[in-house]
C-alpha cells in the first residue's frame, strides 16, 4: 500500500516562496514517476511538475516554468516542490501523486497553499 503525505503549505504574500514536501512510504520503490497537481476552487485539478524517479527528467505547466522547481531529496523517498514568485492565481490545494508505470494511480490528501494579492 503507497501511502503519499504532503506538507508545507500556508499562507504567503504574491511574490513570496513556499517549498513543499511529499513523503512517500509503504512499498519498495519502483516508482515510474512523481508529480505535483493542483486544484483551485471551481476548477478541474491540473498537472503542474513531475520527476522521473529514477533519473533527473522533470518537466512543468507551462504557468509554472521558471518559477517551480521539482526534485528528488536525496536518497530519501521525498519529493519537494519548490514554488517562487507565487501568485494569486497559484493559490490552490497542492496533491502530491505517484505512478507506478500505469498512471497516476496513488494521491496524497492534499494541502492548502493561499496567495494573497
């Protein structure tokens, strides 16, 4: 059983920084990818980064190029995402996700990043 638990989340001003973690436990790691998604309130939930476990591929939503950065810490099963020149319109719940090789199949509870203008 995957189990994927966010944190890092709050309330920060436009422009600001928030860096969040995704710890990821529960099976030997044979992990095809992870990956960031967001859901803002009213809209659909959409892809903003994901990383190849076992290499240094990354890719990003074009509205968050040049300012997220997605990585692996180390050795350790955790994923962050770290989130510069935030705005407004970033302001979401932030769901960390695994796929396994057959898409994204395991998702964390979520947490709340708040941009104020």
């Amino acid at each position: 059983q995957v189990q994927l638990v966010e944190s890092g989340g709050g309330l920060v001003q436009a422009e600001g920084s928030l860096r969040l973690s995704c710890a990821a436990s529960g099976r030997a790691f044979s992990y095809y990818r992870m990956g960031w998604f967001r859901q803002a309130p009213g809209k659909e939930r959409e892809f903003v980064a994901a990383i190849r476990w076992t290499g240094a591929s990354a890719y990003y939503a074009d509205s968050v190029k040049g300012r997220f950065t997605i990585s692996r810490v180390g050795t350790k099963n955790t994923v962050s995402l770290q989130m510069n020149s935030l705005s407004p319109e970033d302001t979401a719940v932030y769901y960390c996700a695994a796929d396994l090789s057959t898409g994204w199949s395991h998702w964390g509870q979520g947490t709340q990043v708040t941009v104020s203008s």
